[in-house]
C-alpha cells in the first residue's frame, strides 16, 4: 500500500493514525467499504501477531499492543473507511494529521 511507504518517508511521530486513515479511505474507494474493512481488520490482526512472533515480547507488551490497535488504529481505519464521497479523505483525516506532515 503506498500510504505505508509515504508514512515510512515522512518519519513523523504520531503520525500512524493519520496515515492509517488516509490508507483506509482510498483502499474503500478503490475497492469497497466491506473490503476495505476486512483488510484493515486482517492487517492488524497481521501486525499483532507479527509483533509478538518477532519480539518475543512479554504478556503485558502483547496488550499494549492489541490495546494501541483497538483503541487508536481501528478508529482511524473506521474514519477513512466511512469518509463520505463529497469529502476528500485529506478531510476526513485531518483529525489526526501532526505537525510535520506535508
């Protein structure tokens, strides 16, 4: 997916969420909704597992990442995801654009 390569170039703190929106938004328009939202639930699910397969990482760990996927990556997939059509997805994301991000 390009926004995973423009966030991995911008190298901006905080700026997941953004990027997770913005993705989301143009894979729901290049695609559909309902496959749009399967895939950011299998990649989270992807990149948890991953995580913790790789790392070694405690229990608690574990949790904090599950905890950080649920409570900030979804939203912002959900906010690119139900971006309405008359909106940019630039828009519908600005809610979680940094400073920093061009």
């Amino acid at each position: 997916m390009a926004e995973y390569e423009n966030m991995k170039e911008a190298n901006t703190i905080g700026a997941d969420q953004y990027f997770h929106c913005i993705g989301m938004c143009k894979a729901a328009r290049e695609s559909s909704k309902n496959i749009a939202d399967i895939l950011a639930r299998l990649r989270e699910i992807g990149d948890n597992l991953k995580a913790g397969v790789t790392s070694c990482l405690d229990a608690q760990e574990m949790l904090r990442i599950a905890e950080d996927s649920l409570t900030r990556d979804m939203p912002a997939n959900r906010t690119g995801i139900n971006c309405p059509e008359d909106k940019s997805c630039e828009e519908c994301c600005k809610c979680y654009k940094v400073n920093g991000l061009k």
